[in-house]
C-alpha cells in the first residue's frame, strides 16, 4: 500500500514519504501546516489514491474527545421509559457511535480523518492516547470492548494554534507541509485550471508571493486563497500585463481574495499613497 500522490493533488517527496512511513508503522499521521495549504485535502487524496473509504471527524472548540469513541443518550432513555418504550430495557439503542468505533467496526482498511486537533480543548489529544495507540476502547454502559478489526490509517491535522503534548507527539509520525515555492505552485494552479495562459499564472504568482513578503502583513495569503484569485483574474479576463506592477504603488487587483482583514488592506493603502507622495 504506497501513497504516490494523485492527479488531482501535488505532493512533493517528503509528503510522500510521510504518509508511507505512517502506514507502515501504524502510527498516526500528524500534519501540520499554514491554513491553506491542503492538510485535510491529503486525507481525501490517500483516501482515494489506495481505494479506501474516508471518515472525517471534524474538531470544534467544544469537541469532546469522547464523542469520538461513542456517546450515551441519557436523557432519550430516560423519556422512553416514562413512556413505556420496549427499547428502554437494551441500554445499546441509546449508545451512539462515534466516528473512531465507525473506523475501528469496519471489515476494511478506510482513512480515519481528525481534522484540525489543535481546536479543542488542550487535554483531548491526551484523552485519545490509549485508543489510538492500541485501537481499542471500552464501552463502560454496555460492558463491552470496541476493538479495531482493521487497524485505519489516520491522519491528524493542526494550524499550530496550540502544542500539544509531548506524549501524543510520541505516537505520531510528524511531517510539516512548507508553503509551496513557485515552481509547485505553478503546478498546482495548472492541475486546477487546466491550460490557463502561462504569463498570467506567471505574473499572478510574482505579485502574490511579493505580497505575502510584504513587511507588517498580519496574514499571509494561503494556496487556496492564490487559486480564488487567480480563478477570478481568469474569470475577469484581466491583462497579464496589469499584473506586472510594484504592489507597494496600489492594491492588488481583486484584494479581497487575498487580503481578509482591514489593517492588511490599510497597510496597502499607506504604502501606495506615500508611494504617490514620492513620485
């Protein structure tokens, strides 16, 4: 089972060694990486690269790591019986699975896909040790032990918003996704937008990356903002040869596919209007 990229997904080699590695071993995957830069869409790639079913757990700010394993419905139950509902007395008709018993009850290897773990809460990554190391876990209501009948391959994204503790970090095999220089990015812009005129893309990618090198930007520009951008200079039929300008001199063409936030764009405005002052 080796992971080689797909047409639809640029993966460099180290990427591709990362995911092998991972597999291998049978540890978890932890990418991490700028927002953008296609952490969750590699789930989906090794997904669909190795013919395997994907389940996405998608973390909040108030995902529990419990709820990846199952959750009881206490308060279902409770009205059942007041109501004399047969199912009251199977406490398994109110045991809800989670989307870790989803992966480990399949007969078949699928891509178990927790996305974005630096959202929660510092202790989840902690409470899932046990299950991910010897994929298992107890059902205390029911008295029973979940055990994966195929261990899935996971993979575990985060922004870097927090660390996370050392003891997860030890079970997990680690690669960073570096933001994409030129060359790959080119790459990428020609998988999306098929034939798209060379000196456009050229042009568009000589200012966004004088863009995200601009001194006092709160936030970079991400790849998948770049190809918002770039999609809508497509769409807008805009010249090449407008794009050749000092973006220090006037804001971008289309700014707002770029910059998301007002000092960014102030920043911008200052610049060009001091470049005017100068002229």
């Amino acid at each position: 089972m080796q992971f080689e990229g797909t047409a639809d997904y640029i993966a460099d080699k180290d990427l591709m060694v990362a995911v092998n590695a991972a597999i291998r071993l049978e540890r978890p995957l932890l990418v991490k990486g700028e927002p953008g830069t296609g952490k969750t869409e590699l789930a989906r790639q090794v997904a669909a690269a190795l013919g395997l079913d994907l389940i996405e757990w998608n973390i909040k700010s108030t995902t529990k790591a419990q709820q990846g394993l199952y959750e009881y419905d206490a308060v279902s139950r409770l009205r059942d019986s007041q109501l004399g509902d047969e199912r009251v007395h199977d406490v398994a008709n109110y045991i809800r699975r989670g989307k870790l018993w989803q992966a480990f009850a399949s007969d078949k290897k699928v891509v178990l896909l927790i996305d974005e773990i630096d959202k929660a809460d510092i202790e989840f990554p902690n409470d899932l040790l046990q299950e991910l190391d010897r994929m298992e876990f107890h059902v205390y209501e029911t008295g029973e032990t979940v055990k994966a009948r195929v261990r899935p391959i996971v993979i575990i994204t985060s922004n870097n918003e927090k660390e996370l503790p050392d003891a997860f970090l030890r079970r997990c095999f680690f690669h960073y996704i570096r933001f994409p220089d030129v060359e790959t990015l080119a790459r990428i812009v020609e998988v999306h937008y098929p034939g798209i005129k060379q000196l456009l893309v050229r042009n568009a990618l000589t200012q966004f990356y004088e863009i995200r090198e601009m001194p006092g930007l709160k936030k970079k520009p991400s790849t998948s903002e770049a190809l918002d951008w770039i999609r809508l200079l497509v769409s807008d039929d805009v010249d090449p040869a407008d794009l050749r300008g000092d973006v220090k001199n006037a804001l971008p063409k289309l700014h707002g596919a770029l910059l998301k936030n007002e000092q960014d764009v102030h920043l911008f405005e200052r610049m060009a209007f001091m470049a005017r002052r100068e002229r």
